[in-house]
C-alpha cells in the first residue's frame, strides 16, 4: 500500500520561530519543507521603510510566491511542510495593514478578491500548527536575529498582528485541524522532551 501523502502549514507571527520548526518537522518525518522568501524578497526592506508605499506591492509578492508554493505541495507525490500558510497572507498582514491605514480600500478591496479567487483553487492542509508568543518573546527573537531591515519593527505593529493571530486561529479551527503550540518558554533546542511531545502530536494527526 503506499503512505499516504500529507500537507501541513506551521504559521504564526514574526519571529516566533517556523522556520526552525519547519526544518525540525521536515527531519524527523522526512517530509520535503517549503520556505517563506524572505532574504531573496525584493520588497522587504523597501516595505519596512515606507509601509504606506510598499504595502500593496509586498502583499501581492507574497500571495503569488505562497500561491505557487502552495499548489506545488498539494500535488507533491511526498508530504510536505510549509513556512507560514498562504491564509495568513490576507487575515493577518494584509488587512492589519488596511486597518493601520497602510493601505488604501482599493487596494485592500483588490487584493482580497484576488485571494479569494485564487485560494478557491487550492486544497486546505491536513494539519496546522500554529506557534503563539508574545510580543515580548518575539521581539526579543527578532532582535536575536538581526535581520537589517526588521531593526526598526515597532512593538505596536507586533501587538497588532498578535491580536490579528488569535481572531484568525479560532476561524481557523472550524476549517482545518490546528494544533497550538505555546513558545514562550519553549527552546526547540533545549527542551528536547517537549519537543518529542508536540512531534507524538502531529503523528496522532498525520499517522
């Protein structure tokens, strides 16, 4: 009989840690990882210096980046892990910045008739997993990180997505199964025992 083939997201806020996770997920089952584009983005820096400006631009990037990503993984013969879901794009960053008024109605109104569209197409993961911090947390790894262009990221801009994060979690788990992760006192290097546990868990939803 062949293994079946699953698809999961890990999602959740800046710095809280999916890519490690990703790679954690994606060695011990095995699984093929797909990364967010981060250093290789040619919006970033230009978005963190002027919001207002980049907003649109930025938010498009990543939808067509996460859209193709995304399609790839469902139609991958082996399973696959995914650095922040395709889903966030919209509940989280694009309409907190719509609601900061970082971008236009428009231009809000444009983009999320084009995710709608475009997401009408695509199969939900099986499984996400969504790690929650707080702001301190984050940004104190963010700092940790140094990423030049996220020097200057305001705790207020964090707080909101955090907010963002926990209405978009509870819709969440009427559409998809979610398994939620709490980070703030969780080192995935150290906390190895921890660790196993949140791993026995995906295996109880991807067995």
């Amino acid at each position: 009989m062949n293994s079946p083939v699953y698809f999961i997201g890990v999602a959740g806020n800046i710095g809280v840690g999916k890519t490690t996770m990703t790679d954690i997920i994606a060695r011990n089952f095995g699984w093929r990882a797909y990364y967010e584009s981060v250093i290789d983005n040619p919006y970033l820096e230009d978005f963190y210096a002027d919001m207002r400006q980049w907003s649109f631009h930025l938010q498009v990037y990543f939808l067509s980046h996460r859209f193709k990503t995304h399609k790839q993984m469902t139609e991958s013969p082996i399973s696959t892990v995914q650095d922040r879901t395709i889903y966030e794009d919209v509940e989280i960053f694009a309409r907190n910045l719509y609601e900061m008024g970082y971008m236009s109605k428009r231009d809000w109104d444009n983009y999320s008739a084009l995710f709608e569209i475009m997401t009408s197409y695509l199969k939900r993961p099986d499984l996400i997993i969504y790690l929650r911090a707080s702001v301190d947390t984050l940004l104190t790894r963010i700092k940790k990180r140094s990423r030049g262009f996220e020097r200057d990221i305001s705790p207020e801009y964090i707080y909101r997505l955090n907010l963002s994060y926990e209405r978009w979690i509870k819709r969440e788990q009427e559409k998809s199964p979610v398994l939620i992760v709490e980070t703030d006192h969780f080192n995935v290097f150290e906390d190895l025992d921890e660790l196993e546990n949140i791993l026995h868990k995906i295996r109880t939803y991807c067995p």
